[in-house]
C-alpha cells in the first residue's frame, strides 16, 4: 500500500466540485463545496495520487539550484574555468570544451584559476559576465535563424525582442512581432528551431488549432519531441 499522502483541505462555497493544487512548497491542498465528507476528500485525493508525484517532482526540478559551475549551451554542457587578472578585460570565450571566463580583479586577488574542483564561491561579476556572453550567443543565432526558417515558411514578421521571460519561450504578437526568450540558448538547436517554427506558425494561426499543429509539423517533424524536451524544463510556450 502507498504512504497516505498528507493534504489540507480549504472549504469554499464557491467551489461548485473538488479541486486539487499544490503550493510552491508541494502541499497538497484539496478545495470542495462545503458538506463533503472527510472520506469523499480522501478518495479524491488517493485517486491522483499520479497528478501529484508529478507535479511534485516538477516543482522540485523548478526549484533545485542550477550549478553555476557547468552551463549549458546549444544543449551541451560546459564546465566554467575562471582565470582572474589584473590587466586583461572581462572576457568569455569557448576554449578546448570549456566555458573560460577571463575575469578582470583587483591585483590582490589576480593571477588566480577557480574552477569547481577549487570550491570557491562562483564570483557574482562572472555570472554577469556569462548572461551577457549567453544573451549575444543567443541573439547571433536566433536573429538569422529566424529570418531563415520564416524564409522557408513564406512567414514574415516585425520585430524580434530578446528577453528573459520567467514563464515562457517564446511568443507572437498580434501585430507580428516575436519575441524570445535568449535562455533558449541552453537547448540543442533543433528545440530552439521548434520555438522559432511555433512562433512563425501563430503568423498563419493566433491559436493552437489542428491547422496550427499542421503548419508546425510541415517544417518541424519531430515537433512532440520537442515540445516534450521544453515542457520537462518547466516554462510554457504560447
Ligand atoms: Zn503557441
């Protein structure tokens, strides 16, 4: 027999059914029309016993601390190597598989190699450094990919917006303008074109109708796999 999943049960005459959420923290939390008996709460609840151990576990995934120390890029992973110094100005760079961050410090602190073996604290300035290095990274390859692939779909479009948007990768507005967000640069290039084809789709239909998922699969065959890689990372797409 499973453990008997702990929940809080809110009573609300509002609520014409029972409804099942969770908080941030994984809570479980049942709401229902006041008069439902305790046993009736359970059942429901037993009864998505799945629903919750997967929610649960994408709540985990959300909230675990990336390592600084590997960044990902195009769906590779990389690990950062920090080279301190007092002269040379802040750079990043790929060089032989590794993410090397040439990091401008005071001499007192310069002529240093931190890497994660070396446990030091990962320093704020090359975080900083490394955004700005992703966000360009970004930017080179979804401008011209873009204007690509909208080429291949006879799609054009207005502007294109950089952003880092917490709850999604992408979207269109209404008046053509598509905007993305530059962390899709840690994705292997055959997701970002997926997020690249779905806007440039919504040109052609504002919505996710059958028509629309039959333009998306004309230049994106394995589209559903795609799809599935971005909806384990959490952020939704619209
Ligand atoms: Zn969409």
């Amino acid at each position: 027999m499973s453990p008997m999943i702990e929940f809080t049960h809110c009573v609300s005459r509002r609520a014409r059914q029972l409804k099942l959420s969770l908080k941030s923290d994984g809570t479980v939390v049942v709401t229902t029309p006041p008069l439902v008996p305790k046993f009736m709460v359970r059942k429901f609840v037993e009864s998505h016993q799945d629903w919750i151990s997967t929610h649960q576990a994408k709540l985990q995934a959300h909230h675990k601390k990336a390592n600084p120390w590997q960044v990902a890029i195009f769906g590779q992973s990389y690990p950062v190597t920090i080279i301190t110094s007092a002269h040379a100005a802040t750079k990043v760079q790929v060089v032989n598989a590794q993410l090397q961050v040439t990091l401008r410090t005071p001499p007192t602190k310069a002529n240093q190699t931190l890497t994660e073996a070396t446990g030091q604290p990962f320093p704020t300035a090359a975080k900083t450094a490394i955004e700005a290095f992703l966000k360009r990274t970004a930017e080179k390859y979804l401008l011209p990919r873009t204007h690509q692939l909208a080429k291949t779909m006879h799609i054009t479009y207005g502007r294109i917006t950089l952003r880092e948007q917490k709850s999604r990768w992408g979207s269109c507005s209404s008046q053509g303008n598509l905007n993305f967000n530059w962390r899709l640069v840690h994705h292997p290039p055959a997701v970002i074109d997926y997020v690249i084809v779905h806007e440039l789709a919504h040109r052609r239909e504002m919505n996710h109708s059958r028509a629309f998922w039959t333009i998306v699969k004309q230049y994106d065959p394995a589209y559903a796999e795609h799809q599935g890689w971005l909806k384990r990372r959490g952020l939704n797409l619209s």
